[in-house]
C-alpha cells in the first residue's frame, strides 16, 4: 500500500475512532449514572470537562505536531486517549469519569489535527479534497452508526466492559500509525510558544464553559474575553507565536473557517430544534427519532465525495456556496413541516449541504495553509467543528422560547450567512502557500 493510501487509512481510523467513543459514551450515561449513583448534572459534567478540553486544546495539539512530527503526536494521542477510556471502565466513582474524561479530551486534542496534519503532508493540493472526502464520509458514518452500536453494545456487555473494549480497535489505529514513515525533519524549528498556548487554552475554555454551563455564563465569558484579549497582544509581539502569521495571511483560511462554524453551529442547532419538534408535536419517541436523523448522516456519506469531485473540477466557491444554500433551503423548509417524512426530505438537504461544505472548507483551510503550519490549522479547523455546534445548540435553546418555526429561521439565516461568506472564498484549484 502506498504512502498516501496508508495516511488516508490512519486518518479515517483515527477519526472514526473519536467519533465511535463519544457516541457510545453518550449512550451510556444513563446506566453510568445509576450504576455510579450519580446525579444528572454530575454526569453532564463529563461531557462538559470533555469539550472545555479538547476546544482549548485543539490548536495547541496541531502546533506541537508541526514541531515534532504528526505521526508522533498521532500515536501519542491515541495511547493517552484509548488508556484513558479504558480507565473510564474502571472507574469506582463518577468524579473519576469526569477526570479521566477531561485526560481524553486533551489526548483527543493531540490526535485530531494529527489525522489532518498527515493528509496535508502526503496528499497534493489537488488531491486533498478527495482525500478529506473520504474522511467526512466516514465520520458522518460512525456519527451514525455509534448510538445504535452503542445501545446494542451496552446492553449487551454493560457500559464498562464497552468502554474497555476501546482499546481493541485503538490497538489496530496504532499498528497502522507505524506503518505510515515519519516524515523528514524541518530545519529551523522553535519550539512551543508556553505563555500563548496558555491564553488560548484559557480564551477557548471560557468561551465554551460560558456557552455550556448557563450558571456560570457571565464570570466565564469576561475571562474568556479578557483571555482573548491577552492572548491577541501576546501573539503580536511574540518571536514564534501560536498561530504562525502565514496562516492567517491567507484569506482562504479564515473565511473556511467562518463557513465551517455556520454550518456545523446552523446544522446541530437544527437537530437540536428538530428533536423537540417530531417528539413533542409529531410523537416520536427516541428511537424512531434516531432513525429519522439518519437521513441526515446517509446525506452527508453521499455528498462528501460528490464535493470532492466537484471541487477538483470547479473550484471550493461554487461548490461550498451551493452547499450553503442547500442546508438554508433544508432548514427553511423544516420550519413549515407537519409530518415526519417532511422533516426527513429537509434533513437529507441539510446533510447534503453539511457533508459538502465540511469537505470543501476543510480542504480549503488545509491545503491553502504552509505545509509546516498543517497541525495548526488542522487543530483551528477541529475548533470551529467543536465550537459551531455548541453555539448552534445555545442559541437554539434560546430560541425555542420563540417557538419551532422562528427557531429554525434563524438557524437558516446563520447558514446563509456561511453562503455569503462562502462567496469569499477561491475560485480555482486550492494552491497550497510554501
């Protein structure tokens, strides 16, 4: 198997794997609950110190690849994360499920940009939406697969011998990581700029808590704000900031990032809207919910090679602004639905949409990046990936007060606000900046 090949596969199996876990877990936080004698806020909390970790994380991980290899910090990332699952399944209490899931959410960190740094070194510009396809295809997959596996799976074994059972396919990721060669060294490195690593960490887990944890909104914000604030002055004056300056050079790279945080924040803030909508106003229960939302993931599978191959051909603009518009109009047209197959067609636009837009803005931030900076804007795009969505669901909760209809109007005008910004985005072929 070629070079390329091998790099494809550990990136889709690292990514699959984070995806697998957090869904199984989510599963089974009922039954964790009662076996550890938890409350629902303690329980809430893993999943919170999860995202305040990897959010903060994300580009700190992607920096420290490009100074000491993706594949390095690949391996690593998934030893930590598979060991702390595991130790999840050992937990005797449910403040050692919260720790150990903060240790995986900073392990999640190093990991995730890995699997983009990688494809950024071994795919050429050209090739890299393809590439990115497959990936998305893939993720949109086990997002689908991991409630029903899960479900089967804890009530088969119970929730601590499944999250045991992680290290069996994180033991077969790794095998496959050290097939993939190290890549050469690059003359010239510094190494990791501490005090701006600490104030982005700070800026993203205050931003998140305040989104995440309504109580302490308000104190959480200022410091994430202040922390913001800090973090710009500091990368101004710093010799090797966190961000290298090349990155955000590029207009290509912001603008991605943008769509990316439209449409992933419109789209979960849509499933969380709709979850009310079909439960509550149509009378589904959970599971024929679940499987309503699987129009959305077989959308998403289908359309992430489509938009690669349109992409090679016309350029990321026209093929993302049309993506925009297909998860507006699938949106929109959710607001006026009064029977469930009605939601279904406007879930299959919107994942349509999604699955399209996630492969060309991704390919967008990575391949318009410099080679050497690759983890950084990896660990940049799994941040708008994490983030979008938690602000999707925040404001959704607001706006359920509304009512369903105008919540989702709302939401659809977030999308068209990344079709706007989409329109910014090249026209041609992605070049990659060296």
């Amino acid at each position: 198997m070629s070079r390329p090949r091998i790099t494809l596969a550990v990136s889709v199996a690292g990514a699959m794997l984070v995806a697998l876990d957090g869904t199984v877990l989510t599963v089974a936080q009922p039954t964790l609950r009662r076996d550890l004698d938890a409350t629902f806020a303690q329980v809430q909390w893993a999943s919170t110190g999860y995202l305040i970790a990897v959010a903060g994380l994300l580009v700190v991980g992607g920096r420290l690849g490009d100074l000491y290899g993706h594949r390095r910090l690949l391996l690593t990332g998934l030893v930590g994360f598979a060991a702390a699952s595991a130790a999840i399944g050992l937990a005797p209490s449910i403040g050692w499920v919260v720790a150990m899931r903060v240790v995986q959410g900073a392990f999640g960190a190093l990991l995730q940009p890995a699997t983009l740094g990688l494809l950024r070194t071994a795919y050429p510009a050209e090739r890299l939406g393809s590439a990115i396809a497959v990936r998305t295809s893939a993720i949109a997959a086990a997002g689908a697969a991991g409630p029903v596996v899960g479900g089967v799976a804890v009530d088969m074994f119970g929730w601590r011998a499944v999250a045991l059972l992680g290290l069996i396919p994180a033991v077969a990721v790794g095998t496959l990581v050290l097939a993939v060669p190290p890549a050469p060294a690059t003359p010239g490195k510094r190494g990791l700029d501490v005090r701006g690593a600490a104030l982005y960490a700070a800026t993203l887990a205050g931003l998140v808590l305040a989104l995440v944890h309504p109580p302490a909104r308000w104190p959480a914000l200022a410091a994430g704000l202040g922390c913001a604030v800090a973090f710009g002055w500091h990368e101004r004056r710093s010799a090797d900031p966190l961000v290298p300056p090349a990155v955000l050079r590029v207009r290509a790279v912001p603008v991605a990032l943008g769509v990316l945080g439209c449409v992933s924040g419109a789209a979960f803030g849509t499933l969380f809207v709709i979850t009310y909508l079909v439960q509550d106003g149509f009378g589904l229960d959970p599971l024929h919910t679940g499987l309503l939302a699987l129009w959305l993931s077989a959308a998403m599978v289908l359309a992430a090679p489509a938009a690669g191959r349109l992409m090679r051909r016309h350029g990321p603009r026209p093929v993302a602004v049309g993506a925009l518009l297909a998860a507006t109009a699938g949106i929109a047209s959710l607001a006026g639905a009064e029977r469930a197959a009605a939601v279904g067609a406007g879930l299959v636009l919107l994942g349509a949409g999604l699955g399209a837009a996630m492969v060309v803005a991704t390919a967008t931030v990575v391949g318009h990046a410099p080679a050497e900076a690759a983890g950084v804007v990896g660990g940049l795009q799994q941040t708008a990936m994490n983030t979008g969505p938690v602000a999707g669901i925040a404001a959704a909760a607001t706006l359920l007060g509304y009512g369903t209809p105008a919540a989702l109007l709302v939401l659809a005008g977030v999308a068209a606000t990344g079709a706007a910004l989409a329109t910014r985005l090249p026209s041609g072929v992605p070049a990659p900046v060296r």
